[in-house]
C-alpha cells in the first residue's frame, strides 16, 4: 500500500511468535490526514502491529520508516498507571517532551541556586511550554474529568481511558494511533471522540470494533486476514461490500482450481518418477494449483439456531427497588418497578456511573438492594457475560475448558453440535482448539468465555459489556446467535450498532434514579433525542417581534396570576442570559487564553448553569402549558 510523500511507510513486516506467523511480508503507508481503520480477527495481529509501529515491540523482517521529526501519539488498548497517581499527576507519567522538560524545570526550581535555569527557560519558551498544565486541564474539561486531584486507582474504567486520551492529545500529534479508543467509553463520550477525530486533519490508524466509529471517521480500511493485508479505499459500509466481493472471488478462484486439480492429480499419479524435462513445468505448475486448492474457503458459516431450555411465563418482577450509595448522595435505584416479558429484549444505556452494572448485579443477586422485593422466576436460566468473570486454567487446552461444561449443544430438531464444532462457529480453528490458554491474545479469551456462557443452554441471556475486545466478526456472529435466541436477552453495551442490531427496547439510566424506558432501538433513541432538544433550542429563543403577540394571548387564555404571569415574562430572560453565559463560557474554555484560576472557575460554573437552565426551562414549559 504504497503512498505519495507518506507519514509512514512500512516494507515487507513478519512477526511470530515461534510457529505461530502472524502477519508476513506486510507492506502498507499512511500519508497526512489519512484516517485509516485496522480490522482483523482475535490474535491476527492487531495489537501487536501497533506496539510494532510505536516501537513497544520487535519484528522479524521488514523495514519501518516514519517521516524525520514527526509526532506520534499512542493511546493503548488498556492504559496503566500507578494507582496512587491524582489525575493532573498522571498526565505527567508517561508525558511527553514537553512534559519532561516542565519536570525538569519544576525540579531546577526547587533544587537551591537554580543550576541551569538560564537554558531551561529559554527551552521551555522554544516549547511554548509554560502553559502546559492549563492546556491538560483545558483537555481534561472537554473530556468531562473535573477532580485533578483524585488518585487513579479511584477512576472507573471509562474515566481513566479518557484521561489516557488526554494524555496522547496534549502532545498534539501529526500521526495518532489508537487501540479500541471507545472501550469502556459510555455513548456520549464516543459520539464527542467520533465528532471531534472527524473534523481533524490529524493522520489516523486505529483498531475498533464499533462500527459506527469506523464508518463516521475513516476514510480507508485495512484488513489482515490469512497473515496478508487487504486495502479498502472507502469507509466500513463500502468495506463490506468489496470484501464479500473478494470473498467470492476467491471462492470461485478455490472453486475452479480444485476441478482442475483433481485432474492434474490423476497426471501426477500416471507419470513414471523418472520424468522427462519437457513435464517438469507442469509439475511445478500442479504445486501451485495444490495450494490454491488446499486454501481455506472462508464465511461458510452456518445459521447457529441454538435450542434455549424452556422459560415459563413468570421471568422476573422488581417491585419499589431502592439502592444507594455514599448515605444516599448516589442514588442507583429509586423505587424502580419492571415486569420483564417473555421473550423480550433489553439494551441498558447511561454515562458511566449511572448504575448500570450495579443493576445487573443486582438482578444476579450479587448485589443486595436497598430496599424493595425481586423475584425470578423458577425456570429461569440465566447466562451471564461478565466484565470480571472471565477466570480459566492457564494450563488447559481450550477445547477442554468447553468440553468440562459440555460435549454438545443441542439446535433443536434432533441437531446438535460437538464441543469443537461449535467452538469452530466461534472462529476456533481446530489448531487453536487443542492450543493452550496461555496462548490466547486478550479478544480470543473473551470469545473464549462467550462459549463457556452460551455452552450451558441458558434460557435467559445478561451480557455486561460483551462488545469489549471482540473482533467484529465474532460481533456479527453474537449478533446473528442473539437475533434468533429463543430466550429472554439483558445487554449492557456502550456499543452502538451492537444495540440497534440486538435490542427492542432501550432502559436509559440517566443518574439519581432516573430510569426511562424507550420503545426503539439506540438509533431511534439519538434521533428521538436530538430532535428534542432542537425543540428546547427553539422554545427557549423566542423570536423578538412575536413577544408582544404572544403577551396578548397570554393574558387572554392564560388564566395565570399576575404573579406568575410576570415570572413567566422574568423567565424568557433569564434562560436567555443564561444561555448566552454558557456560550461565553464555552467559547473561552476552548480559546486557550485562561489562566489556572480563570479554567478552574469557569469549568465549575459550568455545570451550575447547566442546571439552572434545566430548571428554568421547566418551568417555563409549565406556564407555557397553563398559558394555552
């Protein structure tokens, strides 16, 4: 994949680990402000190319050559940092030059005489890095991480990705590398991240399972499938129509050489072993024609139509659930009441911290509730997908940690699947089968642990994060396993087109108990959302020459007191001051000219405007109703 003036180039790249190739004589370029998506399945490689191009791990063969003096940034699959870090001293730890040289220069301070200050001065105005701590806070603000003071070992999952994010972004990249960058990101904060990469004119690789991400964002997609590297030039939509065309492409080409083999093989087995030098071609071309027609014919997939057990009418039934935290400041539950249906579909969606999980914990009697009472019923079956249950023997071969739960599935219909076929469903190669576990990558484990659950012929499905390290192939295979699931499914899931291929209806968590239940999937769900508040927008702007028209039918219909006739009027006002605060505020969040004190001050008012424009406007839609 040769490009003109590329940012990067790499040359014929083979890594392995001892005989397992993962990729060989892999070739590809990126040139400015390409956005380029990497797709593969569990342990093609994917990972492992990244930590190749950021120099985190070696190669066997090939060549790699960035541009001279360009700035990549790298924002790994799964961040680490030390738990005893605060949040503005993790943007530090693994920092840039910038960063490094604001250490040093911090250090010079408090070192007495202040050796070398002179030439630290003049670097750090070389750097334009005197600012450095307000653009991290400046970054931080936007990405909704407000306490730069508490540890790292306090933060959820999303939060600390998002302060790993802040931490690639603050060196302002030319070249950014990302690895599964929406992993444990909640739906808001994606949709910020694929807005934002969208607009930029940064040079873009990345590896994601969400679909959506990949057809808003990138441009061209690239593919590593048996160990060769395909390019797309086109968005994911335009991707899966070229590889279904190559696919059967291929299909035909495996086709045709097969026929032709069989007959090539009945010349091979008729000529003498002494031959002549006129059929040696012939020989070297039927060795040829064998490894084409040996190749594996890929998507011959099954439709994997699995019998669930019997589920009776009664499933489960919450009745007044409270539950709480921190004295009852953090509410999860507030006297949330639900009748699950037979057969019925859920998604769960909400920020992170909104209750989700604690809430599947709570259904799987995990977590205790606070108050309330929850039955389920007796024939219920449950198959849980859990962030944390995936625990395995090291030392057991993967077909025998499906084997100890069973030595079939039954389809229904007196069809039934071996351990291994169905592993094979699940893309477990038969090599891979007898493998140890070990030796799995971080995606093949989790696809793993997705058999060990749906092994047991559960009748009821609760799936907490199941998206997260998927390959997407596997996603489509879930997908298309839970569309024709006879049972009842609860998904927790931040990723989009996961929902809207699965889901009936959605449980938005919106904090402090506030639980809605939409009638749609997440798609309509956005749309359903946008829309209102496009509505808000326009309620709370009311245009200048219609006030006095408008005046006049209030105090003919509206049957209002004077009182709140003139709080009405008070309210237009206020909403529109606040609103024009707000944008200031944001315009000068975003301008980089604050000081520390002026970010800090202004990143707290924020919030309190967002609630009192909330409020307001409330109540301005209440007298608006009683005004007619």
């Amino acid at each position: 994949m040769a490009v003109v003036n590329p940012i990067l180039q790499v040359e014929n790249l083979t890594k392995s680990y001892g005989d397992l190739v993962l990729f060989e004589h892999l070739s590809m370029g990126l040139s400015q402000g390409q956005h380029v998506g990497l797709i593969a399945k569990n342990g093609s490689g994917k990972s492992t190319l990244l930590d190749i191009l950021t120099g985190k791990e070696g190669y066997d063969e090939g060549s790699i050559v960035y541009r001279r003096d360009v700035r990549v940034g790298y924002l790994q699959q799964a961040p680490v940092y030390p738990a005893e870090l605060t949040v503005m001293e993790a943007c530090f730890y693994q920092g840039s030059p910038v960063a490094q040289l604001v250490k040093e220069y911090e250090r010079c301070m408090d070192t007495e005489g202040h050796p070398g200050i002179e030439e630290l001065m003049a670097r750090m105005e070389q750097e334009k890095a005197w600012d450095y701590e307000r653009k991290i806070k400046q970054i931080l603000y936007q990405l909704k991480i407000f306490d730069m003071n508490q540890p790292v070992g306090q933060l959820s999952g999303g939060q600390l990705k998002r302060v790993a994010l802040a931490n690639v972004l603050i060196t302002e990249p030319e070249f950014l590398i990302l690895d599964e960058p929406t992993n444990h990101l909640d739906m808001e904060m994606t949709e910020w991240l694929e807005d934002f990469l969208k607009r930029s004119h940064l040079t873009l690789l990345m590896v994601t399972h969400d679909r959506y991400f990949l057809d808003r964002v990138c441009s061209e997609i690239i593919e590593i499938d048996n160990r060769t590297l395909y390019s797309y030039k086109g968005n994911y939509s335009y991707y899966l129509e070229k590889r279904q065309e190559r696919i059967e492409a291929t299909n035909a080409e495996i086709a045709r050489a097969n026929n032709l083999y069989r007959t090539e093989l009945e010349w091979m087995r008729r000529q003498p072993q002494a031959r002549g030098h006129k059929a040696r071609y012939r020989e070297e071309a039927f060795y040829e024609l064998e490894k084409i027609a040996k190749s594996r014919i890929t998507e011959q997939r099954v439709k994997l139509d699995v019998k669930a057990s019997y589920i009776g009418s009664k499933i489960f039934e919450a009745e007044n659930l409270c539950k709480s935290f921190d004295d009852g400041q953090l509410k999860i539950l507030d006297d949330f009441s639900y009748i699950f249906s037979r057969y019925e579909k859920m998604g769960i969606v909400g920020e992170n911290g909104t209750g989700k999980s604690t809430f599947i914990k709570i259904l799987m009697g995990e977590v205790q509730p606070d108050s309330g009472r929850l039955e389920i019923g007796e024939t219920v079956r449950f198959g849980y997908y859990s962030q944390a249950g995936m625990q395995f023997d090291e030392q057991m071969k993967v077909i025998d940690v499906v084997r100890d739960i069973a030595e079939v599935i039954e389809l229904g219909g007196g069809q039934r699947l071996t351990a291994s076929q169905f592993l094979q469903h699940f893309l477990f190669t038969p090599e891979t089968q007898h493998s140890y576990v070990y030796k799995l990558s971080g995606g093949e484990r989790r696809r793993l642990y997705l058999c060990t659950v749906l092994m047991r012929n559960p009748n009821f499905l609760v799936l907490d994060e199941p998206t997260n390290d998927l390959d997407i192939v596997t996603l489509q295979i879930l997908e298309e396993y839970l569309q024709h699931f006879k049972g009842c499914v609860i998904v927790v899931s931040h990723d989009r087109y996961f929902m809207d291929k699965v889901v009936d209806h959605l449980m938005v968590f919106q904090g402090q108990g506030d639980i809605r239940d939409f009638p749609g999937n997440y798609s309509d769900y956005r749309e359903w959302k946008e829309a209102r508040k496009q509505q808000e927008r326009e309620a709370t702007k009311p245009k200048q020459d219609e006030k006095p028209r408008n005046t006049t039918v209030r105090t003919e219909k509206k049957r209002l007191s004077f009182k709140e006739k003139r709080e009405f009027e008070q309210l237009e006002q206020e909403i529109a001051a606040l609103e024009e605060e707000k944008h200031e505020i944001e315009t000068s969040l975003c301008s980089g000219t604050l000081s520390i004190d002026e970010l800090t001050e202004k990143s707290k008012r924020l919030p309190q405007l967002e609630e009192e424009l909330e409020a307001k406007t409330l109540r301005w839609f209440e007298l608006g109703e009683m005004n007619g």
